[in-house]
C-alpha cells in the first residue's frame, strides 16, 4: 500500500519548497522515498543590477542582491564604479582596479558562505568601468542592459537620515525601480518591511503603481521572510481652520462626526486597493492620520522599519517627470532603506546613448 503526503516548507532565504513523501510497505517494513519538487520562485525580477561604488562595506547589499537573484532566478550583474585616473597612470588604474576585483570576489564568498547558497546558482555577470558622472552611466547602463532592478549601498549622510545627490538622481531618473541600502548593524528580530500607498489617488496611474506597490512589498517579504506592513495616509486640509474658529462656526461634535466620515471613506478605498492586490499570508494595516511627509517617516522610524517601498509620481506627467515633492520631503526624513518604483510609462530624460 502506498501513502502519498505533501508537505511545504520556508527555507532561510523565504524559498517556498515542496516536497513528496512517498511510503510504502513491504513485507511490515516501511520504505521511505522523498522526492523533492523544484521550489516555486519569485518572478519579481529577472534582470538585477547591483551596483558597487566602493563606499563602505557593501557586504549587506549584496546579500540582498544575492537573495533576490537566487529567488528569482534572476541574472544579476555586477558593475564596478571605478575612479578615472590619467593616462600617464595607468599602472595605477590596473593595480587599482585588480583590488576593488579581489575586494568583491571576497565579499561574493562571505555573502554566499553566510546566505549558505554557492555562486554557482546565481546567474553572475561582473564588469569594471570608470565614469565621471555616476548617476548618468548607472542610469545608461540599466537602459541599455534592460535591467529592472537597480540595488547599491546608499551614500552615507552626516545625520544618517536622507539621501546625497547621486542617490536622489537615481530615484529621479532611473526607469526602473531603485534599491538604497543601510546596513543595518544591530537587527535582532526578523526584517521588517513597510509599503506606502495612496489610496486617495483618482486616476489609474496612481491606482495601478499602489497595485504593484503592494504585490511587490508582499513579495520582498517572503524573499526576506520579513513582517509586512501596509499604511496609507488621511487628512482633511481645512480641520485646523474649523478647530480654531475662523471664518465658520461649527460644533466640535459636528467636526468629529465629519472627520469620522473622512477617516471611513478613506480607509474603505484604502481596504479595496489591499483586496484588488490579492496579496496573501500576514501583514499589518494602519491608516495613519496626518500629511504624508510628516506622518510616514515618523511611524517608519518609530517602528523601525527596516525598508521602505514607496512609488513617486509627479502629478505633472510621467514623461521624463521627477519625483513627487511628497516623496522627495519623505525621502529627507528616512533612516532605513529604501525602494522606490515609478509608474509604468515613465520615460527617464536620460538617454541610453
């Protein structure tokens, strides 16, 4: 007689594994074959980009890097960003570019030693290059290698908070979404994840982009096997103007009762988008009350979140626009690391030639 059991699992790199125990009896002794499955992969990315500019130790971020490319099974190239030196240099530049080469093999073994995977698995492309603008030619190099994916170590800042200019062009510029690291040095407890939605967006673009906002958090959180959570923001503009008087009279139980409608109203169009995203497992939902700008990096660094995916969208247009002001205030206030995703459409004023 045989029994056929399925089982599943999460390994530690958020894998979903699936596994059949076949058992069998033969003469009263059990027999045991397992054959395992190939695990179900994430189809986030298929083409990343990580971008190393030797400032600090990239260690973290290419761990994330390493995990995302494996759970895909996804391409992941590596470019190195070296300094230009003149030409009369140029036993230099060779000796220098070999170190950064060794640096990076180093950390490619530490990274896959402790993610317990071998470089063998991931599909890896590295490749050396000099620029004297950075941002432009990371910008050209995803264009023209149709990378959908870029990840790199965040420019350390004096306040640990915000982010330089190189990274701000990016999040401006780059077609396709941006991954800022922080290395985080003293995580206890499991990988904490926020995503940021408008759920007061009227027209399709921003309905969309909070679509793929929430599928994409939800699946960073099991790459990462984090905890998800989902907020959106709701205000009323005029309420300091009815609480302090001014050109109108009304009651504080009539105010109460308005916001009231305000907040249902919000959270109803709030609780639809998370529904229309069909993401399952466990995630944490708050409709947080105050301006974007304000309240999303105060809840972010009061819970210590440990990364942000959050869209930009210039209400101007998507052509070749910049990010939203919301998003560039939010931006400023960060102390975790960052995702941001732009809009289907949007064309980057940069050209990849």
């Amino acid at each position: 007689m045989w029994r056929v059991v399925i089982f599943y699992f999460k390994n530690s790199y958020g894998q979903h594994s699936e596994y059949i125990l076949i058992m069998s009896y033969v003469y009263n002794v059990n027999i045991f074959c397992i054959y395992h499955i190939k695990a179900k992969e994430m189809q986030i990315f298929k083409n990343i980009l990580f971008v190393s500019n030797n400032s600090g130790s990239e260690l973290d971020a290419l761990k994330k890097a390493l995990t995302l490319a494996f759970n895909n099974k996804a391409a992941l190239q590596i470019l190195i960003l070296a300094p230009k030196f003149p030409k009369s240099f140029n036993e230099y530049e060779n000796g220098h570019n070999k170190y950064l080469l060794e640096k990076l093999s180093s950390n490619l073994h530490l990274a896959c030693t402790e993610l317990k995977i071998s470089q063998e698995e991931v599909q890896l492309g590295i490749s050396i290059e000099t620029s004297d603008s950075i941002a432009v030619h990371i910008i050209q190099y995803v264009l023209r290698g149709a990378y959908d994916l870029v990840i790199k170590m965040a420019e350390e800042t004096i306040a640990d908070s915000g982010f330089k200019a190189l990274d701000m062009k990016l999040l401006r510029k780059c077609p396709c979404p941006v991954f800022l690291d922080r290395t985080v040095t003293s995580q206890t407890t499991k990988m904490k994840i926020a995503v940021a939605i408008d759920a007061e967006s009227t027209d399709a673009v921003g309905h969309d982009l909070a679509i793929q906002l929430l599928k994409l958090a939800h699946d960073l959180s099991d790459a990462y096997n984090a905890e998800l959570t989902i907020v959106s923001c709701w205000h009323y503009e005029h309420e300091s103007e009815f609480r302090e008087g001014g050109h109108f009279e009304i009651s504080k139980e009539s105010l109460k009762e308005f916001l009231d409608i305000v907040e249902q109203s919000h959270k109803t169009k709030f609780d639809a988008l998370v529904q229309e995203s069909n993401i399952s497992g466990k995630y944490k939902v708050y409709a947080l009350k105050g301006i974007p700008d304000e309240t999303i990096p105060e809840f972010i660094n009061d819970n210590r979140i440990n990364l942000l995916v959050i869209g930009t969208l210039a209400r101007g247009g998507i052509t070749g626009a910049l990010v939203g002001n919301t998003a560039e205030n939010i931006f400023q206030l960060l102390k975790c690391s960052l995702i941001a995703k732009k809009p289907n459409g949007f064309v980057s004023p940069i050209k990849a030639y």
